[in-house]
C-alpha cells in the first residue's frame, strides 16, 4: 500500500482505531468490508447479542467475519450478565456466535476488577480482540477527570488492544462531551 495523507497507522495498517456500532438494521456488509483495514471493531452492543434470535445474529456475525470484518460483542452484555453472575453465559454466547472481539465496560454498572481479569483473560486465551471502554452512559453518573484518569489506568492494566472514552451515539453531555457535544 502506497502511502498517503490518509495513512495514520494502527494495527489493521491505516486510518488508526475505529469502531463501528452495527444496532442490527439493514446493512449492506459487502460495502462496509470494503472500508475494513479502517475499522477495528463492528460492535453489536446493548444486549442485542443475547435477546436477538441466534441464527439470525449468527450469521450475521459470519457476514461480517467473512467480509474481513471483526465482530463484537459490546460491553452491556456482559456487564448485566456479570452482575448476575452469569459470565460464564456470555462467554458460550461470544463463542458460539462466532465473534471475534469482546468489549469490558461499567457504563451501566460498576463490574469488578475479579470479573474483568476474567473477560480479559477469556479475550487472550480465545484469540478475540478486546476493547475496554471507560465512562458512564448517564449524564449524572459522569467520572471526574481524576476518576477518569483513575479508570484509564485500570484498563491499561487489562492489556487491551484498544480503550475508548464513553460518548454515547450522540457525543451529548458524556465523557468529554459536553452537553452541545463540544470538548
């Protein structure tokens, strides 16, 4: 690959970290594994890899791998099913429908440093990509910037191949978005 403007770095060669959030509607995955070596992660978050129908998620997590994409399972899943005990669930979940990078977060809820070792080591010993994301989904619930900073460290610890700083869809009043999405 020749290089240009628009060459960046990062670990798939160009364009640096990115992630896409896949919320399960029509896609065309043929154009969007066209844009592959710029996309990291095709995220499928909420807990839509839990109540959606498996052979319908199931293939579309094979689409994506056989479009060169990586699929993951986003962090909410795992957080709820964490807080109820029920890891080892999500586990089977992330493996029998084939994705290929799992997400730890504490957006939803605060998960403990025993189970995010645990994802973290579940992530390394099956070869999955992890991505940790650091922040709050709520707007009242925001870190301060030396929580922030404290939850930084706590995710470099994990080893992960890529953290983000929560900022929701929208960019609004979360993480270092202010309420007009202004930093």
């Amino acid at each position: 690959m020749n290089s240009s403007v628009y060459d960046v770095g990062g670990p798939r060669g160009v364009g640096g970290l990115s992630m896409v959030i896949d919320r399960l509607g029509p896609i065309d995955i043929g154009v969007l594994g066209a844009f592959r070596e710029y996309i990291n992660v095709v995220k499928i978050g909420w807990t839509l890899p839990l109540v959606a129908d498996r052979k319908f998620m199931g293939a579309r997590v094979s689409a994506m791998t056989g479009a060169g994409l990586r699929p993951g399972m986003g962090g909410t899943a795992l957080e709820i099913l964490a807080q109820k005990g029920r890891l080892d669930a999500g586990f089977e979940v992330v493996l029998q429908l084939g994705f290929r990078a799992v997400e730890i977060s504490s957006g939803i809820t605060e998960m403990s440093s025993y189970d995010r070792k645990r994802i973290a080591e579940f992530a390394r010993s099956n070869g999955l990509y992890l991505s940790v994301e650091v922040g709050k989904k709520r707007e009242r619930e925001q870190l301060s910037l030396n929580e922030t900073l404290e939850a930084l460290n706590r995710a470099a610890d994990l080893e992960p191949d890529m953290v983000v700083l929560e900022g929701r869809e929208t960019g609004l009043g979360v993480g270092i978005f202010d309420e007009r999405g202004g930093t």
